[in-house]
C-alpha cells in the first residue's frame, strides 16, 4: 500500500496537510482528521491550515478525495490481476468488471480507515455526506461504470441488462466491505472474508447477467 509523506519541510504546505490527514486516518478514519491534529502531525499551526482550506470541512473533503485515489489505485491494479491471462474481449471483460469488485473489497479489508473516509465526500449543495463532488463522478465509481460498458460492449450484457446496472453491483460489493469492516463480520479471518468477498462478486456478476 502507498506510503505517505505527513510532514511539511518548506515545500507545498496543501500537500503536506492532505499526507497528514491521510496518515492520522489510515489508523483512525474519518473522526482523526482534525484541524489541530493534522496540522501538529505535519508539524505546522493550526493556523496555518486556513490559508489553504476554508474550514474543517474542506480539509476533510481533501483528504477523503486523497483516500478515494488510493482506492481507485486499488481497483486498477486488481483489473488488471484479474484480466492478465483473458484470452478474449468476452472474458476480458467479464475479469475488468470482477476486478472492479474484487478491487473495491481488498482495498475495504487492507484499509479501513481510509476505506472508510473514500467516501465521506460532500455535496457542496448539502451537509449530507454524497458519492458526489459538483459534478464528478469518483473515480472508483467510473472504474465500474466503464467495466459495465465493456461488458455490454462485449456482449456480455444486452442493453437492458446494463441499464442501471451499476447500482446492484456497487449496493452489494459495498454493503459487503461494510459489514466486514464496521459491521457483524468485523475481526474474522482474512481468508474467510477474502472467500466470502470473492463470492459475492461472484453472484453480482451472474445477477447482472441473468435474463430480465
């Protein structure tokens, strides 16, 4: 997993308090990333951290847009795990959308604290936490919309079967990484959760595929 760099030594301060907020969450999610924290963990006043962010909240959404990268690093490199021996576009595509799910949950087991803050990301229009910032789409969440649209490229899924068919797959894979993070499967066995993950993923994908 990335290393990370949280101590400022005259170089670019925003950066510095983003490596910071990742560090202190990487142990202990969303509720470590304080002002006065992160910024006695790169070493700087807390004043300091107004001048590059607005309040608490924008340090935040930095440093959940951070975690939501490594996430996406995440899924990429297990894409590209899962399709490395795919002998056709058929099965390619089919191991890319695996890949995504695959991805999503290794990332949720390896790195709670950040898992749990990838998606703490605001809707400037609201207080409510949202999977959108304006008008992006994250980065994790394109990943499985575009192994989606492979697989309908492919065949693998007529146009009704990928019509909407991001919100099954992503409801399931993350309510999954969920539970065994925060939730009744938290503290069992790496390999038990990695065998469970992996069947879900499994069942989403035939899901997605089954005639409707």
């Amino acid at each position: 997993m990335p290393q990370i760099t949280s101590s400022y030594h005259h170089g670019d301060l925003h950066a510095a308090l983003v490596g910071a907020g990742l560090a202190l969450a990487r142990k202990g999610g969303v509720d470590a990333v304080g002002v006065r924290d992160v910024t006695r963990q790169a070493g700087v006043s807390p004043a300091a951290a107004y001048r590059h962010f607005e309040d608490h909240r924008a340090l935040v959404l930095a440093v959940a847009l951070a975690a939501q990268d490594h996430l996406a690093e995440a899924i990429v490199a297990r894409i590209a795990t899962e399709t490395a021996d795919a002998p056709g576009d058929r099965d390619a595509a089919v191991a890319r959308l695996r890949g995504v799910g695959l991805g999503y949950i290794d990332f949720a087991l390896a790195e709670p604290g950040w898992f749990e803050l990838a998606l703490l990301t605001f809707d400037p229009g609201g207080e409510a936490p949202s999977v959108m910032v304006a008008e992006q789409i994250p980065a994790p969440f394109l990943l499985l919309l575009q192994a989606l649209d492979a697989c309908l490229d492919a065949g693998i899924l007529t146009a009704a079967q990928r019509e909407h068919a991001e919100w099954p797959c992503w409801s399931a894979v993350h309510g999954f990484a969920d539970i065994a993070t925060r939730g009744p499967l938290r503290g069992q066995d790496p390999a038990v959760l990695a065998a469970l993950g992996a069947d879900v993923v499994e069942r989403i994908i035939a899901g997605v595929r089954a005639d409707r």
